[in-house]
C-alpha cells in the first residue's frame, strides 16, 4: 500500500513540474510576442482621447487635468519612440517629428496652466491641434484632422 502512496506522490510532484515549467515557457512567448504591441494606430487613437480630455479639461477650467493630460500625451510620444520609431508610414522619425510638431507646444501650455490661464490656454491648445494635423500633412493622412 505504501508504495502505492509513493508512486502516486511522485506522480503528483510530476505533473507539479510540469506545469510549472509550462507556464513559464508560455510566459515568455508573451514577452516576445509583436502582436500584443500596439500598433502606431492604436497609441494615436490614445493621443487623440487626452487631445478631447485636455480639450474638455480647458472648458471646464480644470487645470489639473489639463497639466495630467499633457503627461499622458508625453507618455504616449515615448511608447511610439520606444516601438514605431522608424515606422514605415513615417516621412521621417516620429522623435524628430515630435521635436518639431509636438514638444515646444506642450511646453507652452505647461506653462500658462501653471498661471491658469484659460485665454492662453485655448490659443495654444489650438495651435496643438493645428500641429497634428500639421503632422498628418507631412506623412500623406491628411484625412485624418483632428479638431
Ligand atoms: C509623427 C507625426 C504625427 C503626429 C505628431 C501626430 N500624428 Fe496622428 N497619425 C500619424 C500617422 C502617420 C497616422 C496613421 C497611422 C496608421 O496608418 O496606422 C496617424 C493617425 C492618427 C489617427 C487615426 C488613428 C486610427 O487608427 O483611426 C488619429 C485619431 C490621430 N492620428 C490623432 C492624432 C492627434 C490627436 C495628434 C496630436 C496630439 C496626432 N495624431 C499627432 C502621424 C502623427
């Protein structure tokens, strides 16, 4: 009977390892997997959510929420470094075109919503969105206008 107990033991430590050893195997086919990386599409559409939040944001004179979206876009701009930097569908990098487009804008707004300025804020909100568009241009989807 004791041995009966011992084979069973064994079995168990067995089919223990086993799956252990499986489920790191598949943990790290995820880290590797291109699929679950989302597409450039995919991180604009999210730029284009904190463009209508911070729009939002202006109206309601929520500068906090202005100044955490404006760290939500920049997060954005370092994911689509990070993996589409050279995307094909790009005239040139996405890095040099934010440097171009993107960056001394959001600088600016940081700046007047630290006065809380609402004027200021619309206007360079405005010329934010003109440089999306601006960047559209420049990599052929202009028909792709953000508002
Ligand atoms: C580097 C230039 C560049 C900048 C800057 C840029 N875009 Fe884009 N955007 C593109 C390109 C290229 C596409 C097409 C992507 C594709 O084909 O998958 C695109 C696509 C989009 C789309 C369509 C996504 C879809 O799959 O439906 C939206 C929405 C968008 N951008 C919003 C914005 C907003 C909002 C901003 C500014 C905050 C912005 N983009 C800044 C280059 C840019």
């Amino acid at each position: 009977m004791f041995q009966y107990y011992v084979i069973i033991f064994s079995f168990a430590l067995l089919l223990g390892c086993n799956n252990s050893e499986k489920e790191a195997v598949d943990k790290s086919k995820c880290k590797t997997d291109d699929n679950l990386i989302p597409g450039m599409g995919e991180y604009m559409v999210q730029l284009d959510y904190h463009h209508q939040a911070m729009m939002t944001a202006i109206g309601d004179t929520n500068f906090k929420r202005v100044d955490f979206e404006i760290d939500e876009m920049d997060e954005v701009f370092e994911k689509i470094e990070h993996f589409h930097n050279q995307h094909k569908k790009l005239k040139q990098s996405f890095s040099a075109s934010t440097q171009t487009f993107m960056l001394p804008v959001l600088n600016d707004l940081r700046r007047v919503v630290t006065r809380k300025n609402v004027d200021s804020c619309r206007i360079i909100f405005s010329k934010l969105s003109r440089n999306c568009n601006a960047c559209h241009l420049a990599n052929e989807v202009e028909f792709i206008k953000v508002k």
